[in-house]
C-alpha cells in the first residue's frame, strides 16, 4: 500500500519532490527548539495549489494523516508529526509566489508558502506597509501565521493576523479547492469559513493562498523608555498614553527589573538608560505618518503628562530613529538573555488588561510560596494583554532538576490565568504541546462544538491528527 501510495504521489508532485529517505527528510521532522523528532512516511513538496489538491485526495484514498508545514517556527509542536511514522508532512515551501498587489485596494495576494519578511518587502517596495511583524519573519510563512494566528509586535495597532485577512484559498481535508480569495472588507454571506480555517492549526485544511491587507507606511515610530513603581502604573500609563496619542501608538512593551538586569549581566554592551533600578519598565512606541518630529513630539507630550500626574518615576524619550532602536534592543535581547541564562519554564498568556497587576501579584506569590527558588522573567505586549510569564531557577543553576516541577508550575499559572477569565495560549497556539491544558481549561461544550466541526469538516480525521483536540 505504502508503495503505491507513494507511486501516486510521485506521479503528482515528481519523485524530487517526495521524499522518503531519512536523511532527506530530517531537516522536517525535529520542531523548531529541537524538543521532539517524529517520523514520517514521506515528505511531499507540492508546487502549487492544484498538486496539493491532488496530494490530498491521495491520502485520503490511502487514509494517510497529512501535517501541513510552513517554515516550522511553531512553538508547539504543530508542524511536525508524531513519532508513530504513519503521516506525511506536506511543506508548502515551493507555494512560493506574491501573486498580485493591489496599491488602491490595499490587498496582496500570496501563495500560502511566502515567507513572512518577504511580503513586508513587497509591500513596502509600494510604500506600503504589511505590519505583521515578529522575530521569526525571515523563516514563517504566512499560511504558518494564518493557520496559528499570529501576534507579534504591532497587534495593538493593527490586530492578529486574522484581522489583516481578507480571502483564502484552501484546500478541504477531501482534496476540492475553494477559492475564498475575496479582497472584500464587507462580506457578509452566511458562516465565515475563512475565520474558522484561521487559527485551526492545520486541524481544518491546507490554506494554499491569501489575501492579506496593507497600510500607509508609517514616516516614523519613535520609542520610550518608562521606569514605573509598580505593574499596576503601567496601567495608568496606557490609558493616559491611549488617551492622548490614540491610534498613534503602536507598541506598550512591559519589562519587570529581572528582565533588564538579565539582560544587563548577559549584554553588558547594551546601553541602560537609567541609573536607579525601578520595580518595571514599559517600552512605548508612537508612529506618525507625517515625520520623525511629529512622534517625537507627540511621544514628549505624552511623557510630560505622566510625569505631571506622577504615573512615572523616570523616562527617557529616544529623539531619532536610532536612539529608538537601541531602545527596542533592550526588549529584544529579553528572550536571547534567558536562553544564555539556562532553559525556562515558558507560559505564553493572555488576560483582560486591566486585571494583569492582580494576576501578577497573586501568581508571584503563590509561586514564591511552593517554590521560594523560582524567579519570574514577565515581560509582553501589555497593550495587548499578552504576557511572557516565565519560570526559571533564581541561584541561576540547577535549571535540569527546576525543570521537572514544570507540570507543577504550570498548573499554579494556569489556574490563576483561568480564574482571572485569561487564555493559556495568547499566540502561540495548541499543537500537541498544550492539547491537555486545553482539555483542562476549556467548557465542555465549547469543546463539543470544536469537536463537532473538526467532525464535519474532516470526518476521516487526517488532517492534523493529535493537534489542538
Ligand atoms: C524566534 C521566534 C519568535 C516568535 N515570535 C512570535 C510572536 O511574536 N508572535 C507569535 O504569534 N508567534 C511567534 N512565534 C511562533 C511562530 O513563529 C508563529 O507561530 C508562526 O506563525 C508560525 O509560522 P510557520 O510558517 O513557521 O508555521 P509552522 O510552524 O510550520 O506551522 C504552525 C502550525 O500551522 C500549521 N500550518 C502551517 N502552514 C499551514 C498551511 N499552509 N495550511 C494549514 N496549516 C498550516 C502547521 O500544521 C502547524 O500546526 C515565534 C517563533 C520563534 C521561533
């Protein structure tokens, strides 16, 4: 059977692009952290939409489980298979193509295997701007970013990627094309099945192409660096900030003290602004579309105002786009600096914004209290709600032994993240990695309803077996 299978599929694809020898498809196999390696009947290397379709109704005749690949920079174990060596990964990598851009409609349209930096190029080769951004761009795709709906640095702006989603083209579980490429932003014609297939993990159907919207490219986006007492100032902040640069502001990054001496014992080389250590830190960017001194200003007014009110303790205002960058380096070298400090116990979540103090201190505590040698890195988007709340060893060592309190931790986490109505996963997804916790944590009948679609959709049950449900 196996044989023929794969016969079928040469046939379809070309025998360069099947492959089933191990060495080949190694490079598929391990997750992007090199956590876990599955095993795979074979690797199929589609080249457009219509082979995928062809692919598909292969394994359906044969009743081979399909996982859907991009670039592989999910964190949860989504695009690789199991260890069971009975599935074949399907990589949309040679979907390849901008297929078209629209400069009055503001819409482009891409095969599902672009990758993520390459459509914020051609945009901005219009002068336009694509504004999912997030430091995977040189390896994800976008029907990667689709299928996990991917956040990032400018979601408080512009939203997930579903909101900058207008059309996609799939292929079912059964192996029929539908072109839902519409670059429409009022379409209201019955069940949305496009924003079903966004988010569903490759669970649902293979997305093979989009249509993504794009924007007026920003003149500039100028930073600052705000030393607070407390989590609970940063609140006072965002809605003085909000208040009074509106839909300008394009970023409101929240660092607790740890996280800037990590980064001071592991970067020393990077500037820190302030003398004094303060209790948290945000990062705040504005962005203007008329010029550099338009943000700066409107940063300084914002600033000024928080300083007179006492919400902030100290700041700095970056007065060019350089000095803005070297701010911006101090957040981006957060995940490097714990990386070099030794592994973690990572929680990617998210809560209503203004319950994040609460969540904060009463988590802080009752970790504090089952393991005094835990230390908390938090750091996140607050403007969107998403916080990186993770777990390492205080003394710096012993990370292996820390490690194994992990389902113990993650249980105080996730409990206190449901108890305050939060999310276990803001933007990374389910996968394999976090199927228990949703089990855990959902409704019954929200998982019933999920269960009943994945039924309809795909009743033999090969699109993305052991992934989210
Ligand atoms: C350094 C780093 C930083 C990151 N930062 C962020 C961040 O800021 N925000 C964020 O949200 N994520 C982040 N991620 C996670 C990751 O980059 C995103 O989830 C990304 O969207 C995955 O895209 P991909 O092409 O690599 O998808 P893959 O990892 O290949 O696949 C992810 C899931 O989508 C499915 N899939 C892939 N392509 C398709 C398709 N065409 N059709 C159907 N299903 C498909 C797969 O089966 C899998 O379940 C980061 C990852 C890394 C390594």
């Amino acid at each position: 059977m196996t044989e023929a299978f794969l016969a079928q599929c040469r046939d379809i694809a070309g025998a360069a692009f099947v492959l089933d020898r191990l060495d080949d498809m190694a490079p598929y196999l391990t997750d992007w952290r090199g956590r876990f390696t599955g095993r795979a009947l074979a690797v199929l290397r589609p080249q457009d939409t219509a082979q995928v379709a062809l692919l598909v109704q292969a394994c359906v005749r044969h009743r081979v489980p399909i996982v859907p690949q991009g670039g592989k920079t999910g964190l949860v174990l989504g695009s690789v298979p199991d260890d069971s060596g009975t599935a074949v990964v399907l990589s949309l990598g040679r979907l390849n193509r901008i297929r078209a851009l629209d400069s009055i409609n503001r819409t482009v349209t891409v095969d599902a295997g672009v990758i993520l930096q390459t459509v914020q190029e051609a945009a901005a080769a219009h002068d336009l701007l694509f504004p999912l951004s997030l430091a995977a761009e040189g390896s994800c795709t976008i029907g990667g970013n689709l299928s996990t709906n991917a956040g990032g640095t400018a979601v408080l702006r512009y939203g997930n990627t579903r909101e900058l989603c207008l059309g996609l083209e799939v292929v079912t579980p059964q192996g029929e094309i539908w072109d839902g490429l519409r670059a429409l932003r009022k379409d209201n014609t019955g069940y949305d099945l496009r924003d079903l297939l966004i988010g569903a993990e490759g669970t649902l159907g293979i997305i093979t192409g989009a249509v993504m919207k794009l924007f007026p490219q920003p003149r500039a986006a100028i930073t600052a660096l705000v030393a607070l007492g407390s989590a609970r100032d940063a609140l006072g902040l965002l809605t003085l900030v909000q208040d009074t640069c509106g839909a300008a502001l394009t970023g409101f990054e929240l660092m607790s003290a740890v996280c800037l001496d990590l980064v001071a014992t592991h970067f020393p080389q990077l500037q820190q602004p302030f003398g004094a250590r303060h209790a948290h830190y945000v990062l705040l960017e504005v962005s203007s579309n008329e010029s550099e001194q338009h943000a700066v200003a409107l940063l300084e007014r914002a600033i000024g105002q928080a300083v007179d009110e006492g919400v902030c303790d100290d700041a700095v205002v970056a007065t060019s786009l350089a000095q803005s960058r070297g701010l911006w380096n101090l957040r981006e070298h957060i995940p490097l600096a714990q990386a070099a400090a030794g592994k973690n116990i990572k929680h990617d979540i998210s809560l209503p914004i203004s319950r994040i103090p609460e969540f904060i201190a009463t988590t802080d505590a009752a970790l504090a209290a089952a393991f005094p040698d835990a230390e908390v890195i938090c750091f996140g988007h607050l403007g969107d709600g998403n916080l990186h709340y993770n777990v390492a060893p205080k003394s710096g060592a012993g990370h292996d032994a820390f490690l194994a309190n992990q389902l113990a931790i993650n249980r105080i986490v996730n409990d206190n993240v449901d108890a305050l109505h939060g999310s276990i996963s803001a933007e990374h997804g389910i996968g394999a990695l976090k199927r228990e916790d949703l089990a855990r944590y959902k409704e019954p009948v929200e998982l019933n309803m999920m269960r009943a679609i994945k039924a309809a959709l795909d009743p033999l049950g090969i699109m993305n077996p052991g992934k989210i449900l």
